[in-house]
C-alpha cells in the first residue's frame, strides 16, 4: 500500500507543478486507511502533508544549491495532523468547548441546513433571524422554514449557514456549477523587477538549517485552514506574524494549537497609525497569507497594485470557502458548510444509511487546504530564489472539495482509531503544559519545532 500512498503523492505533487526529480526523494509509508470514510480522507492527508514537505525539502536545496534532501511521510501521522485540534490535550488545565451551543445540524421543513455559530455575531445573526437564543428553541424554529430559504435569510443578516444538497443538485447550481473545475491551488507569476534588492530569505544557505529560516510571513488568517499553513512554515523556521483586529474574537479552543510558532499582533487598518504600522511590515514581508473574503484588503486600500507597490517581492497567499468565481466568491463559510453544500456530507449520509448529515470524520477540507498553501508558498519562494518571480496563491475549500471527490472511493473502512493510537508530544503553551500532535512529515538532517509557545492573540507589538 505504501506504492500507491506514493503514487497519489507524486500525481498531487505534479498538479501543484512540482518536479518529478523533487518527487523522487519522497518515502510514503503507513496504512492505506486510517480515518474512516466515504471518501479517501487518509490519501487527502497523505498527499497533503508530502506536497508542503517536499516543497520546504525543494527550497531548501535551492537555497544550498543542492539536491532536495529525502523526505518521508507516514499515513498515520498525517491523519493525526488533520485531527490536531481534537487531540489537543491540555494538562492540569481545560479548553473552552470547541463548538458553540446552538451550531449544528438542523432540520429543516424539507431537508437538512447547518448553522456555523462559532462568532458571536454569526450568532446574533442566526438569533435575530429564528427569534430564538437556545438549540431546542433553534430546532424548533428551523422546522417552519425551508431550507434554502432559511440559507438565503442567515446569510442576508450577516451569519453563516449551508443547505445539505446533493452533489448533482449542487453542480446544477449557480455557485457549484461556478465551482465546478476550481482546483485546491490556483498560482499566477510576474517577473521581479530589475535591480530589486535580495530579501534574506533570497538568500543562500550553508550546513545544516531550517529551510524556511529568515523568510518573514505576515497571517492574517483565521480558524483552521490558514493557521495550519502558516504553523507548517513556522515549523521549518518562518517568522510568522500573526495580524487581527484589536478585541477579535477567535475561537478559544483553536489557539493553543493554531498560535504555535507564531507571534501575535493587533491593528485596526481603519486607524491612520496602525496602517502606517501595516505598510511598514508589509514592505519587509516575504510572504503574506490572508483568509479574508475576497476583495476584504482591497476594500481597506490594500489591493494587489497597493501591496506591489509597497514591496514589489511580495508574495501573496489568499484562501476562501467558496472560490474565486461565481456568485459566492464573497461568501463567508467554514470546513463544515462546505461539506454540506457540495454534496459531501449527503454522500456519506447514503454511504451509511442514515437520514442525516454525516460529514467527514476530521476538519479535511481545511487541513488539507492548508498544507497544500504551504507547499504552494514553498514552491513560490523557491522560484523567485531561481527564477526571479514573484507569485499570487489563491486556495479555496470548495477547490480542495473537488479534488476528494476525485480520488477514488475507499474499498473498507478501518476501524475508528482511538486518541492512544496517535502519537502524541509534550508542549508548552502560555494556558499551561499540554500534549500535541507533532508536525507530520521529515526533511533527512532538519529538525521542525515551533520556537514560540502557543498563547493569546494580540499579545506582541506589530513588527519584525
């Protein structure tokens, strides 16, 4: 089974655009099936993690004019990745709990709808919408609406909610047939202009060192997706800052595992200092990962001339739900919406005869995002080290979505593992000691950590 692991791994890694010669230094190892699944949820994470880890093994040998040293993956580790933040486990202290009350599955008068509540002002949307502030009282509400109109009247008022459709009723659709082709990563190029002065990530190393050491990431992403892209980077070495509104309210349970490795800062774009602070990291960023809606920076003034004229080198990473076309390119969504709109978890509820939504077993859509960011982040770098251009990313959920469906459907599924099958670490955050997952994948001679402990948002000044 290790053969086929690295034949999915090499063909994701050719769809990124990657080298066969890269690909050839990849071992793949572990069970065919991990995770139990209608779909092939332990290829996803397989392929997923080896596509970043080859790209930090590729640029890394470009910065030390070197072949890509040998880099592993195991089926088990990687599954345990995307099941990170579940696994989580503190030690002599709790986590808030990771969903709020009244987000979940509802009944509709014809079908199913899922309300994402994890704000607060996602929830004061589904609240003013039912008239109702607890779940029976959702439930009850939810009963006297149809679905779609429910979807249409949560998103009217500012929240967050998705239909469980069909896959074909999805692709019939305005927004999945607009959807229909996106990939996971979609990269674009412009040559450097002339004269520009080397960034120290541009540079070339010697001996033994993180492949990422010296580049400067500015994250302005949220929840899972984003935050898994730019804790891989930190692992091999990143700066990485991360950026929200002052008083922004992440989800609690998230931040002792997404905040690792990273810095955290606070800026208001509307206040004429903090922009100022802004444009000042900006023109010494490599690379800036955003998971805002599209057009959010633009709207503030930092559209793509903005950003290129303030640091011509800068590369940049965006991520959405919805994708970059069609009507709902502006969309707000989540991992768990995008399941039910694009037929996912209706197919797993066929697969396993219940009249229910039955999404997938772990957060996919987002981890497995995030780590093929990462890997089209890595490859970026290398190739404006190279080849002197520089990138714009755009990732979506709804592309990463099409690429499961792709893959073929599992045979058998595997028992569901327990928490002791994983391998756990021992870390510390600024809430207390815990036990992780550690960083899947290994680069021969490169040992990944995360330098700074997980803590608070906010709690760094804004600069490199």
């Amino acid at each position: 089974m290790a053969n086929e692991l690295g034949d999915l791994c090499t063909r994701m890694w050719r769809s990124l655009g990657g080298a066969a010669d890269v690909a050839e230094v990849l071992t793949a190892s572990g069970p065919r099936a991990v995770l139990p699944a209608y779909f092939d949820v332990t290829g996803l994470a397989t392929a997923s993690v080896a596509c970043a880890t080859l790209a930090a093994a590729e640029f890394l040998a470009a910065r030390e004019v070197s072949r890509p040293r040998p880099v592993s993956v195991d089926s088990s580790a990687a599954c345990a990745a995307f099941a990170a933040e579940g696994l989580f486990t503190p030690v002599g202290w709790s986590l808030p709990e990771l969903w709020d009350p009244i987000a979940g599955n509802y009944r509709a008068e014809d079908g199913w709808i899922r309300l994402h509540t994890n704000y607060p002002y996602h929830r004061a949307a589904v609240e003013r919408v039912l008239g109702a502030d607890d779940r029976a009282a959702v439930a009850a509400a939810a009963l006297r609406w149809k679905a779609s109109d429910l979807e249409a009247a949560v998103v009217s008022a500012g929240g967050c909610a998705a239909v469980m459709h069909a896959r074909e009723t999805w692709l019939a659709s305005a927004p999945g047939a607009a959807s229909a082709t996106a990939t996971p990563v979609v990269v674009s190029e412009r040559r450097l202009p002339a004269g520009r002065a080397p960034a120290e990530s541009d540079s070339r190393l010697s001996g033994t060192a993180s492949p990422f050491s010296g580049v400067r990431v500015l994250d302005m992403t949220r929840v899972i997706a984003g935050p898994v892209c730019t804790k891989f980077l930190a692992a091999y070495g990143a700066q990485v800052l991360r950026l929200d509104p002052p008083g922004f309210a992440e989800v609690p349970a998230l931040l002792p595992e997404t905040t690792a490795g990273k810095r955290t800062a606070a800026l208001d774009l509307r206040v004429d200092a903090d922009r100022g602070i802004f444009e000042n990291l900006v023109a010494d960023t490599d690379v800036l990962v955003t998971g805002l809606r599209a057009d959010a920076l633009a709207g503030l003034g930092y559209g793509d001339g903005t950003l290129t004229a303030i640091n011509p080198a800068l590369i940049v990473a965006s991520l959405n739900a919805y994708g970059w076309d069609g009507p709902w390119r502006h969309r707000r969504g989540f991992d768990s919406l995008v399941q039910m709109s694009c037929g996912i978890a209706a197919a797993g509820s066929l697969a396993v005869g219940r009249d229910e939504p039955f999404p997938l077993p772990v957060q996919a859509l987002d981890h497995a995002t995030g780590y093929l960011l990462a890997a089209a982040v890595g490859r970026a770098l290398a190739r404006r080290l190279t080849r002197s251009t520089v990138s714009r990313i755009r990732a979506s959920l709804i592309g990463t979505a099409n690429l499961l469906w792709s893959l073929p459907r599992p045979a058998d599924l595997p028992p569901a593992p327990s928490p002791g099958d994983f391998e756990l670490v021992d870390t510390n955050t600024e809430w207390g000691p815990a036990r992780r997952v550690p960083l899947p994948g290994s680069i021969a001679g490169v040992t990944a950590a995360w330098q700074i402990g997980a803590g608070p948002l906010g709690r760094h000044y804004p600069a490199w």
